[in-house]
C-alpha cells in the first residue's frame, strides 16, 4: 500500500521549493542590478537582495520549528522565471526598454514568492504551525511591498521611457 501524502508533507515540499527559490532570486539580485539602467532600479535591487538574505533566514527558523534541516528542492518554476530575466537582460542589453523589462521579470518573481508564501501561510495555521506563521507573513508583506515599488517605479519611469521610441 502506498504511503499517504498529507498536509504536512505538502507543506515541507512546498517550504523546500521556496527555500531554494529564494536561495536562487539571492544569487540573480545583482546581477540585475548590474543590468539595469536607472540608478532607482539599481539601488531597489541591491535592497531587495539584502531582504530576500532576511527571507532565507526566516525559512531556516521555519525548518527549525519543524526539526528538520534547512534544504532546498529544486524548483523550476523560478529557475525558468530567472531564465526569462536573463534572456530579457541580452536581447535587451543597451536599449531604453531594458529597464521595463528587468521589472517586468522582477514582479514575475515576486507574484511567484507571494503565491508560495500565502499558500504556505494558509497551511501553517490550518496545521497549527503557529510560530512559523508570523515569519511567513513577514516575507509576504515584503514581497508585496516590493511588487508595489516596482510597479510604482515600472509606472513613474521605466514603461514611458521604454514607449519613447514606439
């Protein structure tokens, strides 16, 4: 007889995935601030760099809660959103709409993490996770936030500077 799959072990795939995830985006950061154009977009990628450091550190007390250590899973999901980014950063290295396109790959990644941690969220108190619950909601609240700056800064510069040659 098969072994059952429950909740719980969809949740420790699910954190797994995320974990890598993160571990992947931490990896990605500079480079696109590297890519990018205006220095607003290079400085709110160096930032998030820096918060997705304090993602990864939350996850690893989240596996501690579980008693189980902190590993990844590979997740291709997000390792085929950083390919896209990095196709957009060659095809569209040097020209006016590069920077609309690294936050058009930015936001893809952050409406991603926002899926995963707010599924993660409803699982960890359907499973009475209770102390992993507010440090899942720590990193949603800062991926959203961050998806706000982007499409604030996606709205105020990047799409009209990229719609200039249109």
């Amino acid at each position: 007889m098969a072994t059952q799959k429950t909740l719980n072990g969809l949740f420790f795939d699910t954190l797994k995935d995320i974990y890598f995830a993160e571990k992947q985006i931490l990896k990605t950061l500079p480079k696109m601030a590297r890519a990018a154009q205006s220095e607003e977009g290079k400085a709110g990628f160096l930032q998030h760099r820096d918060e997705t450091q304090g993602h990864i550190e939350r996850l690893e007390q989240v596996f501690e809660i579980l008693g189980k250590p902190a590993r990844g899973k590979t997740c291709e999901a997000i390792q085929g959103i950083i390919a896209e980014g990095e196709e957009i950063i060659e095809d569209f290295k040097g020209s006016i709409a590069l920077d609309a396109g690294l936050i058009s790959s930015a936001q893809a990644v952050e409406h991603y993490e926002m899926a995963r941690y707010g599924t993660l969220i409803a699982w960890a108190e359907q499973l009475g996770l209770k102390d992993a619950v507010p440090l899942l909601r720590a990193n949603l609240t800062e991926e959203e936030a961050t998806d706000k700056k982007l499409t604030k800064l996606a709205q105020s510069q990047a799409n009209s500077k990229a719609a200039k040659a249109a």
